[in-house]
C-alpha cells in the first residue's frame, strides 16, 4: 500500500509540474491589428511556440488593448502584464527620453549603429529597463519620424519661422521643444486623444510618429505629410523579470534566440518598409507627402540640436546623457 501510494503521489508531481513547465504569456503593442507590427509579432509567437515544443503560448493583444503603453510599462515591471513591444515610456524614468533624442540619426546606417545590436544607446536602454525589474529582449527599429497635417503646410522646410500650426505631441519634453523648435505650436494631448484633437481642430496635425503610424491611426486627417526624420523611432520586446523567471532555462534560451531573430530580420526591411508607407500615404490617401532637400533637413537638425539637446539634456542629467552622445560621437 505504501508503494502504491508513493507512486501515485510520484505521478501526480510529474503531472503538476507538466503543468507547471507551460506558460501563456501576454503580449501588448499599440498598433491596430494587422497592423505591420502585428504581423510580425504573431509570427514570433508562432517561432517562439514551435521553438519551445509548445511550452511558451504568447497571445499578443493590439491597439493597446491591455492599456496605454506607459500604463503596461509599470505594470509589466510588477509583473502584472508578460510583455510587450513598444516605445519606451518615460514616465517612470525621465532618462528613457534618450531613446527618442531629436535628430540623432540621420541616415539608417547610423541609426543601426546607434540602436542596433551592441548599439551604445541600446546598450544604456536595456540597463534603464533592468532597473525596473523588465528585461529587453530586442529592439524594434519602425522609421524615421515626421509630421502630419491636416492642414496645407507652411514653409515646412524652413524651421527659422514660426508657420502658426498647433499640433499634438506627445508628453515628453523632446518631442515638445522639438515642435516648438522647428516652428510648430506643440499642445501635449495623450495619443488615445489625439484623433479627435484633430478632427475636431483643437491641433492641426501630429509631430511624434512616421509615414507608418499615421497611416494605421491617423490616415483619415493626414493631408499633408512631412518626413522630417525629427527622430528615429524604436521600440523596445520587453518582458517581466518575473515571467521570464518562472520559464525554465532551456525556453529562455529559445525566447532570447526567437527575440533576436526578429530584431535582426526587421533591420533587413525597416528602410524599405518606410519608403513604402510613404508612398502608400501618397497614393491611396492623396497626401502631399512634402519634399525636402538635404539642406533643409540639415537646417532642421542643426538648429533642434542648439537649442533642444541642453535642454534634454539637463532633464536627464546632464553628465549622464553627454557621455552617451560621446560614445555615439555627437
């Protein structure tokens, strides 16, 4: 009786921790679904799943369905939410500003260099992330970012005067002085928001995303589209420390492989990808997709970084963020 009952007691461990070894993982992003990142991240959670023998189920959630993406940030570093690809939010750390520093790239070649595998600024993001108890498993290069209008643009290249356009930007202090900066009235409104804003005519356009962006949530009052390149747009695959904890070694290793493949295949197509949103924002929609000559863009990126870059940088400490603009070589 004895053996039969240490047999059963034998079972039904190993049927716990079967159990135990599978794990449904939560995943949030803040696109529209089918949404190109959407896509994408379906297919990784199919990768991951094949990758794991079924031990790791990643159910993605769009368009914020989980909640705003700075309230999912908090959440995912207690452990309430498993995932997500997203930007950086840098309400729960001003320093996170440095992931959207205005016209830091200029070209896609820096910008990999910059963000990329072994990147410096990607480097300093994943050690702001391991501070709040979330580990960064890949960054998520989208486009260079631009500015929609729902107006006719006025001297868009030209940032030595003020053009009287109000426009939404986000609630970071970058993004603001840069709106400012190249001539904009910048109102920060929360993006859940921002459509109305402009449909309603509170502001007159968006400064803050790229051609993507405002083609999946802003398509319907953009009639004119400017592509600044007012900063370069990455997100970041981050997850809980504590949901990656509770996977064994072996799945960890196959979601970290998984994350890094889906970082490095999106480097092969971000740039094309790009060029082809603009276009669709021209042809399916009629915008007038502005163009700009390499002097008015270096005009606007001299001209942001003189009177932008010592304002950011004294938000996220001064000494702190010059040494990375020094290791980046600005």
């Amino acid at each position: 009786m004895k053996h039969f009952l240490t047999k059963t007691a034998a079972t039904a461990l190993m049927a716990i921790a079967g159990v135990a070894s599978a794990a449904e993982l939560k995943m949030s992003h803040v696109r529209p679904q089918d949404a190109t990142i959407d896509v994408e991240l379906r297919a990784f959670a199919k990768q991951v799943s094949t990758a794991t023998g079924g031990d790791v189920t990643i159910n993605v959630f769009p368009a914020s369905a989980l909640g705003d993406y700075t309230t999912v940030q908090e959440r995912i570093s207690v452990g309430a939410i498993d995932m997500a690809t997203q930007p950086a939010a840098t309400a729960a750390d001003r320093r996170m500003q440095v992931s959207s520093f205005p016209f830091l790239a200029s070209n896609w070649d820096q910008a990999r260099a910059i963000y990329g595998p072994n990147g410096p600024l990607r480097e300093v993001m994943a050690g702001l992330y391991t501070e709040q108890n979330i580990t960064m498993l890949a960054a998520y290069p989208v486009y260079f970012g631009g500015i929609s209008l729902n107006t006719d643009p006025v001297n868009p290249g030209d940032p030595s005067q003020s053009n009287g356009i109000k426009v939404r930007v986000p609630g970071i202090k970058s993004f603001q002085l840069t709106g400012e900066s190249l001539g904009y009235i910048p109102s920060p409104i929360p993006f859940s928001e921002a459509f109305t804003a402009i449909q309603t005519g509170v502001v007159d356009g968006v400064i803050g995303s790229g051609a993507e962006g405002y083609y999946a949530s802003f398509r319907d009052v953009t009639k004119a589209y400017v592509p600044a390149n007012t900063h370069f747009e990455v997100w970041y695959m981050i997850i809980s420390n504590e949901s990656l904890a509770e996977l064994d070694a072996e799945d960890q290793e196959a979601l970290k492989a998984a994350a890094s493949e889906f970082e490095a295949q999106r480097w092969t197509v971000a740039e094309e990808d790009q060029g082809k949103w603009e276009q669709r924002l021209a042809d399916e929609l009629g915008t007038n997709v502005v163009s700009l000559s390499d002097a008015e863009l270096a005009a606007m990126a001299l001209k942001v970084r003189a009177e932008v870059w010592p304002v950011v940088l004294e938000d996220v400490g001064a000494e702190w963020g010059q040494g990375i603009l020094d290791q980046i070589g600005n």
